[in-house]
C-alpha cells in the first residue's frame, strides 16, 4: 500500500489554489449503464421532482437534461454553468491537472456548490420550482452532499488519466479502450469506471459517481469496500 493508499477520498489532500473554468455544452458520453435511469433514479437523493411546482415524470430527468423526444440515448445537458470560481485543485503530486473543471464535473457542482440555482437552466420552460431561484443549499440546509467551492478536500475531478501514467507520481492501471469508450474495470465487480474525452481521457466526478444509480450509496459506480474503488484505478 503507498502512502496515498491509506489516505480517504475525504483526507485532506493540501491542494493550492486554481480557477475553475467551466465550459458546459453537450455531455461527453461516458460508459453504458446496465439499469434504466428512469428506474433508478425514481426516490434516490436525485429525484427532485418534490421541489418542482407539477412534479410531473418528465421533471425527474429535467433537472438535468433537456428533453429530446425520441432520443433517450444522448440527451443534451440541461444545466447552466456554475459562478465558480472553484479552489483546491493544484499540488506537487497532480501532474494531470489542466486547470479547468470540464463538462461533466461541473456539470454536478452546478447544483453541489450550493450556490447555483437548481433552476438555472439552458431551457427554464422544463422546470418551475416551488420556490423559483432556489439553491440547494436552500433547499438542502444540512446536507452532507454540499461540497461548496473549495474543493481540496474531495478526490480531485477534471485530471488527465495519461498524464499520470506517463511517469507521474502514482502509478495507474492502463485503461481499456472499445470504440470510444475510454474506462478502467473494476476487479472486485467488473463494474466499468469511464474515462472521459479521447484516450487516455480524464477522470471526472462521473467516473467514481453514476448520478442515475444509487444502489451503492453515494452514487458510488462500486462499492469501496476495501477501497475496491480507488484500486480499480490505482495499482498499488
Ligand atoms: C442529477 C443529474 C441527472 C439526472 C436527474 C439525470 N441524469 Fe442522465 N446524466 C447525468 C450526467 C452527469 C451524465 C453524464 C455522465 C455519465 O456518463 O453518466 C448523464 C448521462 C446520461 C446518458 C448518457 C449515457 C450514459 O449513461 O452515460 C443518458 C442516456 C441519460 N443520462 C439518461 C437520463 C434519463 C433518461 C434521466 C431521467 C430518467 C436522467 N438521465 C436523469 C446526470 C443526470
Ligand atoms: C440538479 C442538481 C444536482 C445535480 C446536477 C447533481 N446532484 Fe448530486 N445531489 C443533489 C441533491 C439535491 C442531493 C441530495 C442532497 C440531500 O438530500 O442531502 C444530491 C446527492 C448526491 C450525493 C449523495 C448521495 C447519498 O447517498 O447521500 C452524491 C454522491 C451526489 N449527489 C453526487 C453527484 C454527482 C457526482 C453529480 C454529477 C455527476 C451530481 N451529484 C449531480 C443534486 C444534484
Ligand atoms: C476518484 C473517485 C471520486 C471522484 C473523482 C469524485 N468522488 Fe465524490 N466520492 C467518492 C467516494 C469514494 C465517496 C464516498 C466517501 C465516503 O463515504 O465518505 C464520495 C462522496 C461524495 C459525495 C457525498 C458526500 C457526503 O458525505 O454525503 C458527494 C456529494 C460527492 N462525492 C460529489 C462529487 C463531485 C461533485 C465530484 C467531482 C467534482 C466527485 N465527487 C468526484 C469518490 C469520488
Ligand atoms: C478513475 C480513476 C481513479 C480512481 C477510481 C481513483 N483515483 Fe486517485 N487519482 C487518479 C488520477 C488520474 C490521479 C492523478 C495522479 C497524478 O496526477 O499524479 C489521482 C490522484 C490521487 C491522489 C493524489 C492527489 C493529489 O493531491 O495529488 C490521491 C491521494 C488519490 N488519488 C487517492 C485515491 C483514493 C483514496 C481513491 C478511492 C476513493 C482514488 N484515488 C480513486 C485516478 C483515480
């Protein structure tokens, strides 16, 4: 086990400062998911339907992806880029780190700063909440889920998977590519951890948390008994 082995993806891990810049436009597609989003989703912490005026079904996707009739396999991202800016994310040790949080990731802090509104969105008509203009820290007062915008303490998001590889300071286990689909397995389950972009992609929020499945807690793609997740990237 190497050092950072022992550490949790809550340990503190002493990152300076640097500006997030989000540039949100259609998702990157990332690994196919075995369950239906519509299944999976309905009464899991990402079911927000309650906070919209009809609550109707069509809400439980529109809080993120605009509807597109007939194309339920690459909807388009709803949500408008967060304020930022978002802080923690340089250190010695992360050699992939570009300096922008892309896409995906801050696709999941335009609700998970706290400070974005959860209708803030490409096309508002989708959703009217209860109370228009409401952040999740509004609506959510004590959650744990809140991360803010300094995010130092969370594993970081929006770091090249190659670079690190090519000699950075961990050492990682070499990604499996299948059409343009860019992703690690996991040995414990077989569970598909996407990478993000071309290969050797990006690791970003979505490639540890699958937001449509909760079955593992946290949204967790595996389980991380044993830190199962962290190993299925790590060779340690
Ligand atoms: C809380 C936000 C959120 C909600 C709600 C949500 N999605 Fe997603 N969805 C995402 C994110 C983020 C991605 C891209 C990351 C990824 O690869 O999973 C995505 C990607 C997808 C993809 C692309 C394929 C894939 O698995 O990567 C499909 C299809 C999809 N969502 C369908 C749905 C449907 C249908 C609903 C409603 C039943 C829904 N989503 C609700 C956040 C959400
Ligand atoms: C539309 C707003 C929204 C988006 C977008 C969103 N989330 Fe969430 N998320 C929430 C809310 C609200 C909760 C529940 C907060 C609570 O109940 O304390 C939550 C809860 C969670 C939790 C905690 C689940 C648990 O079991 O406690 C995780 C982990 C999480 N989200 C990860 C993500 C990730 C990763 C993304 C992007 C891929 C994302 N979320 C995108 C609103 C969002
Ligand atoms: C390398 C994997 C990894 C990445 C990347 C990652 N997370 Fe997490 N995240 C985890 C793990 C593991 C946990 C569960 C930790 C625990 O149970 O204490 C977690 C927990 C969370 C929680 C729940 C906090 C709580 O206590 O309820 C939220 C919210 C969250 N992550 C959001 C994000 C967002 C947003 C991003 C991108 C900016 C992100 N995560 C990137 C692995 C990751
Ligand atoms: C999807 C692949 C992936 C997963 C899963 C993953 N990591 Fe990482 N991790 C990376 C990459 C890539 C880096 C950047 C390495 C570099 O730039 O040298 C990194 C960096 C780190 C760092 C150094 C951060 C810094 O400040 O320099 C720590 C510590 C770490 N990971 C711990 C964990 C832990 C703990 C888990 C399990 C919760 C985990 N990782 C899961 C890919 C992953």
């Amino acid at each position: 086990m190497t050092e950072e082995g022992k550490m949790t993806a809550h340990a503190h891990m002493n990152l300076g400062v640097l500006i997030g810049a989000a540039c949100l436009a259609v998702l990157g597609a990332g690994a196919a998911s075995s369950a239906e989003p519509a299944q999976t989703i309905v009464g899991s912490p990402h079911d927000l339907r309650n906070l919209a005026t009809l609550g109707k079904d069509a809400d439980l996707c529109a809080f993120c992806h605009i509807p597109k009739d007939g194309d339920d396999a690459s909807p388009s991202w709803n949500r408008a880029a967060p304020a930022g800016p978002f802080e923690g994310y340089s250190s010695r040790n992360l050699d992939g780190h570009s300096g922008a949080l892309s896409g995906v990731s801050a696709g999941c802090l335009s609700c998970h700063d706290g400070a974005t509104p959860l209708d803030a969105l490409k096309d508002p008509a989708n959703i009217v909440l209860v109370n228009p203009g409401q952040t999740m820290a509004a609506a959510f007062p004590d959650s744990m889920a809140i991360l803010g915008r300094d995010l130092g303490n969370h594993h970081p998001a929006s770091i090249s998977y190659g670079a690190a590889g090519a000699g950075g300071a961990s050492r990682l286990n070499p990604p499996s590519v299948s059409g343009s689909r860019v992703y690690v397995v996991s040995t414990s389950d077989g569970a598909e951890i996407p990478l993000y972009g071309a290969a050797p992609g990006t690791v970003e929020c979505a490639s540890c948390h699958d937001p449509h499945d909760n079955a593992r807690g946290k949204f967790l793609r595996t389980a991380n008994t044993n830190s199962a997740l962290c190993v299925a990237c790590h060779d340690m």
